[in-house]
C-alpha cells in the first residue's frame, strides 16, 4: 500500500490529484485540511483537520499519523498567505 498526505486535498487541484491517486486500488490518501472536510466517498481517504500555517499543529498530526502509519510521498498542494 502506498500512503501519500496531501495538503488541501479536498478540492480544486488537490482533489483531482487525489481521486486520480486513489484510482490505483494501492493507494491510500491522508489529506490535510483546513476545513477538514471530506468529500470523497472511499475507504482509501481519510481527512484530518489541520492548519497548515500552523508549523505546530502541523508537526505534531504529522508525527501522530507517522506513528500509525509509513508515509510513501507528500504533496504540498494547499497555499498559504500572510493576509
């Protein structure tokens, strides 16, 4: 199984990366999001609530999920602004 985190995994292009990724039945997808909203309908993806400008919270779901889980790739696809 390969397990990739995406950042901002819940829509626009990081939705689309993820539901190409969890096409591949050996794909598990762990998305990070500011909302926390999942809105795939597959037992391959699973969302956690997270404040990536956040460099805390952030560390620290990372090496909670890290404990559980061997992460195969991630892709920083949420953006960040300073407004």
């Amino acid at each position: 199984m390969i397990t990739t985190i995406i950042t901002g995994g819940s829509r626009g292009i990081g939705r689309s990366i993820s539901k190409h990724l969890i096409k591949n039945k050996n794909h598990k997808i762990i998305n990070l999001s500011k909302k926390g909203l999942n809105n795939h309908d597959n037992e391959s993806f699973k969302t956690y609530k997270c404040n990536i400008s956040n460099i805390d919270e952030t560390k620290n779901l990372i090496e909670k999920i890290c404990k559980n889980e061997k992460i195969d790739n991630v892709i920083f696809n949420a953006g960040i602004t300073n407004d």
